[in-house]
C-alpha cells in the first residue's frame, strides 16, 4: 500500500503495526483499500438498520459500531489506538475522554443546552479529537453523530458530503478540515455553518 503521501489532507498515517492487521494481503493502492473500507462500511450500515435499538451513547456501542465498519478490513476495529498520532489524545486517555464526552452529550439533551445542530457539531469535534481508532475515526464519527440526532433529538442527520465525496480532496472536505481545526481552537461558527445551522 501507498505511504502517507497519498492520505488526503487530515487523515491519520497508519504506523506499521497497525498496517500489520490489514486482513488483505494482496492491497498494494490506496484506491484498492478505500474500495475495501467501503464494501465493509456498507455492511455496517445493513447491520445499524437491522439492529436493535438501545443508547448509542455508551462506550460498547461506539466500538461496536467501528468494528462492523471496519472489521472486514482491519483486525483492530473496535479496539481503541494504541499509539500516539498526529490528530488526538494521549491513547492512555482514550476510554475517560469517550466517557466524559458520552455524559456530556446525553446531559445536552437532556437538559437542552444547545440546539440539535450544535449539539452534533460539538460531539463529532470531539468524537474526532479524541480520535477512538488507528484508522476510520471520521467515518465512525459522521455515522455516530447521525444517530446521536437522530435518537436524542429526533432530528434528520447531517448532509456531510453535500454532494460531494468526502474522503478525497475537494472544496467540501477542506472546509471540513478546517472547520475542525477551528473547532480544535474553540471557534465553532465554520463547523456549525458546515453542519448546516
Ligand atoms: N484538526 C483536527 N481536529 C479534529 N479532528 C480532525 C482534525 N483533522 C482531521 N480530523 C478528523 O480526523 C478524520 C481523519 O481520521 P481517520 O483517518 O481516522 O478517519 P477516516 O474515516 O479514515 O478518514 P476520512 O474520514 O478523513 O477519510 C477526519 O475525517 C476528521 O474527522
Ligand atoms: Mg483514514
């Protein structure tokens, strides 16, 4: 497979171990992994809508959730990082952060401190920084945050790719990017824009 240099801008280098649990031997392009990735992630969403309900906001649904995504592909779905990245926190920290940012995401809607949108804008932002996985922490995110919407404010999810294909460089991921990188300095207002409040 292709180094890093073929990642578009904010995506996370996968470090040789993590490589190491690729379930395909043969995967010599990033084209070939993303066409794998996202046979595996349409499986997962079959899955999501065949599921029974219970709270998304728990620490084993958000592993659950990856590992359908992605454990075709990648023998760690579902298991938290273990190694230091460019994007995220300390991987020591991973499970209190998960269960800080839970509480606080059920405590929002329970209490209604911000609306549905922001709400969501807030929870994927951090979902992003903590950052659970090596590898597929924006596409967890994006589909995590659509239910939180959808199952604690009964509200449609976020049109993120805008007709746009998210995980290449274009206008749109740009802007979620930086959206993001705003986010990480406090400054919300582009992630909100791009969320579409
Ligand atoms: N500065 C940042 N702060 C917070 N989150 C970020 C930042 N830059 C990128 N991200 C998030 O990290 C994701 C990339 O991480 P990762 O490669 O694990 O996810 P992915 O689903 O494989 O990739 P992608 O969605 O980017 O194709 C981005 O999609 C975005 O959600
Ligand atoms: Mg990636």
């Amino acid at each position: 497979m292709s180094g890093a240099a073929s990642e578009p801008d904010g995506a996370t280098p996968l470090d040789p171990d993590e490589r190491e649990g690729l379930r395909f031997r043969h995967v010599t392009t990033r084209g070939e992994l993303n066409e794998l990735e996202q046979a595996n992630v349409q499986n997962g969403l079959l899955w999501l809508a065949r599921r029974r309900k219970g709270d998304v906001l728990s620490e084993r649904f958000m592993r659950e959730l990856h590992r359908r995504m992605f454990g075709d592909v990648w023998r760690w779905a579902g298991a938290f990082r273990q190694t230091e990245k460019n994007i995220g926190i300390d991987p020591l920290h991973i499970a209190v952060e998960l269960r800080k940012l839970l509480d606080d995401a059920r405590y929002w809607a329970t209490n209604g401190t911000y609306a549905p949108l922001e709400a969501a804008a807030r929870f994927h932002h951090r979902l992003v920084a903590i950052h659970l996985f090596a590898n597929g922490n924006g596409r967890h995110a994006r589909i995590a945050t659509d239910l939180y919407l959808e199952e604690y404010f009964d509200h449609p999810p976020v049109d993120w790719a805008a007709g746009h294909d998210l995980l290449h460089t274009n206008g749109r991921r740009d802007a979620y990017i930086a959206a993001l990188r705003a986010a990480d300095a406090g400054e919300y207002s582009a992630l909100l824009e791009f969320v579409g409040m």
